[in-house]
C-alpha cells in the first residue's frame, strides 16, 4: 500500500514558484536593455509605418501573430517544466516519508498491520465472517510486542480499535492486559482516548475492573485533564457500579480516605467527617480544590463533577458555602441534567441569598425549556418555586420563555409538575413520597434564607401564571386536550378555586371543552377516543375529583361545573332538533358512553329540575337501543335508567 506523505507547502509549491519568478525577472531586465538601447531605431520604424501603405500593416500583423505564437510556445515549455518540478518534489518527499515511518521502531510490522487493517475495515461490501476472522488473527500475530508503537499513534490507534470491535472475548481480555501499563497515557492522549473507551464498551466485567484499577489513583489529575476528563466520564457514568463509583469518589477526599476504607462500601462522606474535625478540614479541602479547578478548566457540565460537588455539600459549611455558591452560580444551567447535578443545584438555590439568587435565574433564563423538560432539572423549577421569595422574579425569568411554547410544558411528563405544584401543592397524586420528602429537605434548608410562607409564595406565583393557564388552552385546545396529561392538567386548572379572579377564565374554558367535544364521534381523530377526555368530562359532571381513599366524589361548588356544567352539555350536544340522533351517536360508541353514566348520575341527583326530568325521559326513551349495544358503556348505561 503507498502512504499518502504529509502535504508540505515548503517543498512542493512554494520551491518552484520561486524559480518560476526568478525567471520571469531576468526575461524583464533583458527586455528594458533592449527598449534603452534601440529608441532612435524604434522611432524610425514607427515613422516608416505611419507613412507606408496597407501592405506594410499586413507585414506588421504577420510579425505580431509570430512573436504571439513563440511566445505562447515558451509559456507552455515553461509550465510543463513547473509541473514536472512539482511531481517530482512529490515523489521524493513521498519516498522520504517512507523512509522516515520504516525507521521508526516498529517500523516495518506497524505498515504490514496498517495493510490489513484497510481490508480488515471495508464496511461496502462487507468482509465476510471467516475472512475477517483471518485478517484480525494476522493482525494481532503482528501486534505482540509493538502494540505500545501503536496505541499512541493517531492512525495506528484506529488499527487496534478495529481488533477490539471484532474480536473475541478472549482477545480483548488479552489486548487490555496488554495495555495495563498504558493505560493513562491513552486516556491523556488526543488519539488514545478514543481505544480506551472502546476498551469499556467492548470488555467484560473483569476487562473494565482491571482498567478502573489500573488508573487508580489519577483521577482527580483524569478529571483536570482536557482529554482525560472525558474518558473519566464515561467510566464514571457507563461502566463503574455502585461500589466502584464511590470508590471513584473517595479518591477525590485525598489519598489517605482513597487507599483505606472499611467494608465492601466503607463510609460515607459524612461518616469520615463526623469521626475528627481533622478529617472534615482534609477533605473538605481536597473536594474545594477538585471542584475549583474543574471549573475553571471548563469542565462543570461533566456527571463525575456533579457527584463530587454533591459529595462537598454534604458536608460544606459556613464561609465554604458562600465561596461554593459564587463558584458555580452562573453555571448551574450545566449541572441541571444530571441526578447528582440537579441535587447541587437545588440544594445552593435554597441555601442562596437574595443577590446569588438573582444570578443564579439569569443564568437559568436561557435554558428554561430544556431545564423543565428534563427528568431532573423540573426539580430546580420546583426548588426555585418554593424557595425564592421574589416571586415578581421569577415570573419575569419563566413566564417569557414559557409563554410560547407553553402547550409543550403542560403535556410533558415532568415539565407539568411544577405548574402542578403551584395549583395543588405537593399533591400525592402527582409527586411520590420521597419527591416530597426531597423538597421538604431544601424547604428546611432555605428557612435562613427564605423569609415568606411557602403557602403565600405559592398563592403569588399562581397569580401570576394563571391567565398563562388559560390563555394556553385558548389558544391551542386540541393540542392540550389531545394529550393524556394536558387534558389532565385542564381538570385541575379548572377545578382549582384559590383565586376568586379565576371565574372569568374558567367560564371560558368550560365553553372551550364543549365546542372541541361536538362533531362526529364517529372519527377516528374525535377527541372522546383520547383516553383522559372521558375522565375530564366526568368529573367536570359528577362536579368535583375522585377520592380514591374515602371512594367517593369531593365536589366543588359554586365554579360552574357539576348540574351547572350538565345542563350545559345537555343544551348545547342534545337540544339541536336532532337530539335523538345525537344521544344514539353518544350511546352507539363505548367512551361516550361512560359520559353519559355521569351525565344521568348528575340529573338523577337533581330530577325535581325541569331540564334534568326532560333528558331523563329521552334516555329512557332510548332503551331498546341501549339494550341492542354490546358495549360495557352501554350496559352499565342501561343499568342506570332502569333504577
């Protein structure tokens, strides 16, 4: 195989040109000898053609086609000349590279490996199993004893990156005890890196406990480290366990706490500390150090640094919380994607003042979409919701960059949650126990911090995202709808009455609901087929939530839902001059159905009322039809009229 040499712009452009112009030089000065010397002649000449006849112009245009024709033939000689120049300077660096790479150690067998490696990498076609099988074989017959020549290099790296992809189990294990005593020169080198994270991804459980080992020791240099950082990285979050996670990270509470420990997990950061002031001081020390240079390394959105920054605030305290927070408060925005980073950053959000605070949101403003949407990061929107007493702030900060693409967070898993909070509190229903146990954790934490009560600041930030609320499901009330948890998240918009401003928009919504429910059920893109649209629909008529302890409907008055809500319905699906093929469309498909169970348990309730007396008897009317679906909605309908 010929190796393509090194593009040199020295030897193979710049070298030529310059006797190409050296040329171009020495045919100008002759040609100003020439002009000086013959001017008398010159002006002769001129003389005798201006007087002469045609004749003497054809004779002249004869002579200018030659000297144009001569001339033309000298460039050309000239640039093949230049061109041969250029090939031949290629060549000759060419056979030098080569000789150069052959006399390198290991020479000779890295060149024979790189030729089987170009066959052995083919992806179009594919090399066939037996073949490739032979050429890795080959390969690594020839690797023993210079794989140190090869790991290190950039291209030759990629050689045995290749080996490590299809070979054995056995052949990898034996490529990484191979490389033991390389093993940190690769994770700092540019090219090495690269091996020995396929090294991870492709090893058995003994190859990466061997390579986790190994580099025991180096990691706070790994983590400090502009390529060694990111190796750390990966073996942290993709290949340790648990036990060799926190092995991982007592290393970083200094030598003496990393080489001895107690036990299979030995103790916590806190255990170490409680044992002496002497060992708080030591490794509340070390970690400071670590994170403060990390940081200034650029390094802060890494997951290994977020476990260390965790491990640091278990135990920082006094002046050390001050200086940690001014370290990290404009970067909390790369910590929020991480469970160990979202920790760190609820937990200096509730321990911030007023002042850090403020940098700390305007740090946050231009990721608050991503921040919300993240499994961890809704978990600072929350702290923040709890904790920070300006709540104008914060309405400034979210409402902005939420209100455009509000539809987004109110159907989304864990952006919805904290918008929940605001409307419910810590609602079991929407947050687990050790949810809630976490955020009563930055709640005690910001009691020097916070001054107001958390139900007041609640109270406030509704206030203030509640037209939001509802403008979001004006404006977009299929999108949210449609959605299982958007539809979920209008229940308890509506069914919330803390603010008397609210009636206004609730009044609204509930039109809103109707209007997108009307139409042929019969289409498959009908919003009664969505799961939650039945569920709305009947508790907005059983007028109140399920309460599934007590098995029984907490109703809420006086906000229009409940008969208020049923007569609605009744009115505006039913009294159209074609009721009794409305109310057969609502029987005949099954999700409509159960609607109609909450819709006769509703009038049921209230028969002494002329509306309600009047849709009963339709019902009842419909009772062979009922009695003719086989539909579970249908057969527990037909239960009902007959009570």
């Amino acid at each position: 195989m010929t190796t393509k040499g090194v593009k040199r712009p020295a030897e193979r452009d710049i070298a030529p040109s310059k006797k190409v112009k050296v040329l171009e030089k020495e045919e100008e000065s002759a040609d100003e000898l020439d002009d000086n010397s013959s001017l008398d002649s010159l002006d002769e000449l001129d003389s005798e053609e201006e007087e002469g006849d045609g004749e003497g112009k054809d004779g002249s245009k004869e002579e200018e086609e030659e000297e144009e024709e001569g001339e033309e033939g000298e460039e050309a000689d000239s640039s093949n000349r230049t061109e041969k120049t250029q090939k031949e300077s290629r060549e000759e660096h060419r056979k030098l590279l080569q000789e150069r790479k052959m006399k390198r150690k290991s020479g000779i067998e890295v060149e024979r490996i790189k030729r089987l490696w170009e066959k052995l990498r083919v992806r179009n076609p594919p090399v066939p199993k037996e073949i490739r099988k032979k050429l890795s074989d080959e390969a690594w017959s020839l690797c023993h004893g210079v794989i140190g020549d090869l790991v290190l290099k950039h291209d030759a790296s990629r050689v045995v990156q290749t080996l490590v992809k299809f070979s054995s189990k056995d052949r990898r294990d034996q490529i990484c005890k191979e490389l033991e005593p390389y093993y940190y020169q690769l994770a700092t080198s540019a090219y090495g890196k690269y091996l020995l994270v396929k090294l991870l991804h492709y090893g058995s459980k003994e190859s990466r406990a061997l390579i986790i080992k190994s580099l025991h020791g180096k990691y706070r240099k790994l983590l400090r480290h502009k390529e060694g950082a990111y190796v750390l990285e990966d073996m942290f979050v993709l290949y340790a366990t648990a036990t060799q996670q926190q092995q991982m990270l007592r290393e970083f509470w200094g030598a003496r706490f990393a080489l001895f420990h107690e036990g299979k997990e030995g103790k916590t950061v806190e255990e170490a500390c409680a044992e002496s002031p002497e060992n708080r001081r030591i490794i509340a020390a070390n970690l400071s150090t670590t994170i403060k240079a990390s940081v200034e390394k650029g390094s802060t959105g890494f997951q290994v640094l977020h476990a260390v920054m965790k491990e640091y605030i278990k135990i920082f305290e006094g002046e050390e919380v001050r200086d940690f927070i001014d370290l990290v408060k404009d970067q909390v925005a790369e910590m929020v994607h991480t469970p160990e980073g979202a920790e760190v950053a609820c937990t200096i959000v509730a321990k911030s003042n007023a002042k850090e605070r403020k940098a700390i949101l305007k740090g946050l403003k231009p990721h608050a979409m991503l921040m919300v949407k993240n499994e961890f990061g809704h978990n600072v929107l929350q702290t923040i919701f709890m904790t920070v007493d300006d709540t104008k702030l914060v309405d400034k900060t979210f409402s902005v960059e939420y209100s455009d693409k509000f539809t987004e967070v109110l159907v989304d898993k864990y952006a919805r949650r904290p918008f929940l909070y605001l409307l419910n509190g810590l609602d079991k229903a929407y947050f687990s126990p050790k949810a809630i146990g976490e955020l009563d954790r930055y709640m005690e934490m910001s009691k020097e911090t916070s001054k107001k009560p958390q139900d007041k600041r609640r109270t406030e930030l509704l206030q203030y995202f509640i037209p939001l609320f509802y403008k979001t499901l004006e404006d977009h009330p299929y999108e949210l709808l449609r959605e299982n948890m958007g539809s979920q998240f209008v229940q308890e918009l509506i069914m919330n009455n803390e603010l008397p401003s609210a009636s206004q928009y609730r009044e609204k919504a509930l039109t809103i609901i109707l209007d997108s429910v009307k139409g042929d059920l019969t289409k498959e893109d009908h919003l009664i087929h969505e799961k939650y649209t039945e569920r709305l629909l009947k508790s907005l008529l059983q007028g109140g939530k399920w309460n599934r302890e007590k098995k029984t409907v907490e109703k809420i008055e006086n906000i229009g839902i409940g008969y208020d809500f049923a007569k609605k319905f009744a009115e505006e699906l039913f009294d159209s001059g074609d009721d009794e093929d409305a109310i057969k469309m609502w029987i005949s498909e099954s999700e409509s159905c159960f609607v109609l169970v909450g819709l006769v348990d509703c009038f049921k309730l209230h028969e002494e009322k002329p509306e309600a007396r009047k849709f009963l008897e339709t019902i009842k009317k419909e009772g062979k039809f009922i009695a003719d679906q086989e539909s579970k909605g249908a057969q527990l309908l037909g239960k009902i009229i007959i009570q």
